[in-house]
C-alpha cells in the first residue's frame, strides 16, 4: 500500500471538512463511505483517518463513528496552510461529488464562450459597459484587483467577460439575475465585498438554471458552489508563528467588532497558534467599522496594561486611525512595539515606513477563480475550496523581544 495514496486522502478530507458541509459535532463521513467515494483500500482510509485524530480535527465517540469536534474547521485549514504538498495534490479531489447536477449538463471539453463576474457593491446595480470599468471599480480597490486578475485570465483563456454590479438588495438581485442570464453565460464568479450579502440566494438561481457558479470572499455553503478565499486562518495562525519565533509572549488582536468571516477567520487562526505555547497571552480589541480617534484610547491603555510587545491587526485601515494615537503617546514603532498587519500594501497612511504585512494578492485570487470556472464549465469535477497560501513581506516592523 502507498503512503502516498494515504497522504493524498488526508488531504482530500480535509478539504472536505472545510467545504461547509459540515457542523462542528456532527457526524464526519463514514469508514465505508471514504473507502467507495475515494475509491481506496480499508489500509489507506484507516491511516488518513489516524492522521485526522493526530491533529485533532475528528474524535471518535463511543464506537459509533468519528466527530468533529469544536474548532475543526480551524485546525483542517492550519493543517492545510502548513501541508503545502497536500494543499496543491491534483488527486484525489477528482472523486469529490461536488455540483455532479450541473457538471453532468455539460459535455466534456465543450468551450467556453463567455462568463459574467457580478461584483456586490452597496451603491451598485446595472451592467458595466467597458468604459465604465476602472471609475466603477475605483470604489473598492480590493474588487478592482480582483476584476483585473480575472480579466487577465480570462484574456489568456480567450474568454469574454461581461461584468455586473449589484448592490445586494432582493431587488437587485432579481435584476442582476435576468441582466446576466440575457448574455447567456457559460459561468458566473460572485464577487462579495458585503458582509450583510447572502451570495447563496443569487448562486443558487445560476446553479438552478445549470451555470456554474464559483463564489469570492465567502464560504460557499451550498453543496454546489465553488469557493476561493485567502486562507485567513493560515493567516493569522502565522502572523502569531512570526511574533513567537521573535521571543514574544504578550500578543494583541485588533479587528472588527463585526461579524465578517475573513477578519474573525484571521483572528481564530492567531489565537488558536498562541494557545498551543505556553506563557502566552492574547488581548483582544474588537472595534466598530465607524472608526473614530477617540475608540482608540482604550486600545492604548489595554496595550500599556498588559505590556504588550507585538501587535497583529487584521486590516490595514485600523493601523491607519491607530497610528497617530501612538505616536502622540510617544510608542515607537518597532522597538517599543512590533507590528504586522494583512493588506494589498504594506503601507500605511500614517507610518512613514513600510511595514512586515501578509500580502492580500486580490489579483491571484480573481486569477485562481478563472481557472477553477473555466475547468468547472468544461466538465471535470471541480475542486470545492481554493485557498491562497499567505505569503509575508518583511520590512523590519517585528524586532526580537527584549527581556
């Protein structure tokens, strides 16, 4: 038997645990079941599935099955963020059943004649004529980048693309449905930049029509839908790896006090890495997506309190209201306090040097969402999760802890 095969399984399944199929305390897939879906000996199913309870994301209950417990999700993700070989194995996803409904509609190689890219904007609805392309989309940069990589693909793919702007309101929603099913698209890529936007309504009237569908920024929580993402957790599990190399052990969080899956992701990851070391702790400052100078203070003090010496923020913008708190209180940054942060840049306004900073290539991202479209629309059996591996810029922003 091939540890190989048993590898590549491991893989596959945690795919599959992060795929949002799954609860935490429910039931994960049989021994038999992986045995016939992966189409595996009782060997390898028995080591990928040993190698699961060795990390901790599946427990076995009273004999009757394996569980997953609370975190799971979290830790498969770690487990794929680290296991790069596992991350990247073509096979055996190929036997993952995902969207067979709309997969068998189509003939194998049948080319691709044009997708539609809707981008969920609160001020958008309509159709984009080309012209329209770059004054639209200077509203959110991080949506432009994302457009461009997938309009770069899709150049080298040979591949129209129309694009759609639709401001999330059930409205809007129907409208954007009937504008982009009058272009006939073979795809569609959803591109969700709201926290409040419910993509799974729209995806799920493409899907029902027989329109592939791969989703943005979002967990794709239908069993049909395609999904890429940064991989958040891996994120912030290594933002904490970079302070704790560097001797630190009073860690701060700063975030969103909102509930949006790509922040919460970054800040779950941080905090389960620095639980696994000892004699280490984390503050947490959670604030409201309306920033004023004056919601910092709290921060400045909780950091003093607690003798913090690195701080990882989720999102760029915080560092830029935070900045000149600092600075007024005289904190230096690096040598009083470490910073890293995740952004397209690793430039803030109010720092005049750049900063060690987990760079968010949106343009990747549309890039990578092109691809999984156009093999999904071809008829192969398309990949659920796509993750972007975080990659850190080093600029001298996190300095050894001095004890």
């Amino acid at each position: 038997m091939s540890l190989i095969a048993a590898d590549r399984l491991f893989g596959a399944l945690l795919v599959e645990m992060v795929s949002g199929h799954y609860m935490e305390g429910e039931r994960f897939l049989s021994h038999r079941r992986i045995m016939r879906q992966w189409r595996v000996a009782a060997e390898t199913a028995n080591l990928a599935l040993g190698r699961l309870r060795a990390e901790h994301v599946v427990e076995v209950k009273d004999r009757s099955g394996h569980y997953l417990p609370e975190g799971f999700r979290e830790r498969a993700l770690r487990v794929l963020h680290g296991a790069d070989e596992l991350a990247d194995a073509p096979t055996p996803l190929q036997q993952h059943r995902l969207g067979m409904k709309v997969l068998l509609n189509w003939r194998t190689g049948r080319p691709v004649k044009s997708i539609a890219v809707v981008l969920v904007l609160m001020s958008g609805d309509g159709r984009l004529r080309p012209e329209e392309h770059d004054t639209t989309l200077a509203r959110c940069a991080a949506s432009s980048l994302t457009a461009k990589g997938i309009f770069l693909e899709a150049e080298c793919l040979r591949v129209p693309v129309n694009f759609f702007l639709c401001n999330g309101s059930p409205a809007s929603r129907e409208r954007t449905l009937g504008r982009v099913l009058n272009t006939r698209p073979d795809g569609v890529i959803l591109i969700k930049r709201m926290a409040s936007f419910q993509e799974e309504t729209l995806g799920k009237s493409f899907l029902q029509r027989g329109i592939p569908v791969v989703t943005l920024y979002s967990e794709g929580k239908d069993s049909d839908m395609v999904w890429g993402n940064f991989n958040n957790v891996g994120i912030g599990a290594s933002a904490a790896d970079a302070f704790l190399r560097k001797g630190h052990q009073k860690l701060a969080v700063l975030t969103y006090e909102t509930g949006n899956d790509n922040f919460d992701d970054r800040l779950r990851g941080f905090l389960l890495r620095a639980a696994e070391k000892k004699r280490t702790s984390v503050a947490e400052f959670r604030l409201p997506m309306k920033l004023e100078k004056s919601l910092f203070q709290p921060v400045l003090a909780g950091l003093r309190q607690k003798r913090v010496t690195a701080l990882f923020s989720t999102t760029a913008e915080l560092l830029d209201h935070f900045f000149p708190v600092l600075q007024e209180a005289g904190i230096r940054v690096p040598d009083d306090l470490s910073v890293l942060m995740c952004s397209s840049v690793p430039q803030v306004a109010n720092f005049p040097r750049p900063l060690d900073t987990f760079i968010l290539d949106f343009a990747q991202i549309g890039r990578t969402a092109m691809r999984a479209l156009n093999s999904y629309c071809s008829g192969q059996v398309a990949q659920k999760t796509h993750l972007l591996k975080p990659v850190l810029e080093a600029h001298g922003s996190v300095l050894d802890c001095i004890r």
